[in-house]
C-alpha cells in the first residue's frame, strides 16, 4: 500500500511506482487540488485507473446523469473497515475479469 497526504504528493507517488491497481482517494483533500481533479490529472497519464472515492457528503458531487463515470466507485463515510475491504476485493476482482 502507498500513501500521500495530498494530490500533489499521490500523483508523484503514482508516477514513481511501477504498477498502481487501485486509487482510493477522499473527494475533499487538503491543500487546492481536490479529489476529483486528482483523478482527472491521474487519469490522462493511467486511463485504465481503477478509482474508489470516498465521502462523508451526498454523492451529488461525483454523479453524472444518475450514474457514477466508468472506472468510479464509491463508498460513503463512515464505513467499517471490513466493508472497505469488501469494496476493494470487489473492483479488483472486476478489473481482473474484465482483462
């Protein structure tokens, strides 16, 4: 697991790290880069990313037209740690089907 305590900080982790399966990233981040634009930035560079935000505020903020955009899940806050884990299995397990 690699950790970065902002966007700046994850976008040079994920550029210095061979192969990233997932992206579980909080939508509000400290600092003026926020969740979302760090998956856009993350995005032009690893277009296959597999992303899980989380939140503790409604899910308007990442819904298009009643759906969440290709490649996003979602977990709203709080959420136990088995649930999180449940989550992760799940789209890992997807993105390996699917290859």
């Amino acid at each position: 697991m690699l950790t970065a305590s902002d966007a700046s900080s994850a976008l040079a982790v994920l550029a210095s790290s061979p192969k990233v399966d997932l992206l579980f990233t909080d939508v509000g981040l400290p600092n003026e880069v926020d969740g979302r634009q760090l998956v856009n930035a993350a995005r032009k560079r690893w277009p296959n990313l597999r992303v899980l935000f989380t939140t503790g505020y409604a899910r308007t903020s990442l819904v298009h037209h009643s759906r969440l955009d290709l490649g996003i899940e979602l977990i709203v806050k709080p959420f136990s740690e088995a649930s999180l884990a449940s989550r992760i299995r799940r789209i890992l397990d997807g993105a390996r089907a699917a290859a």
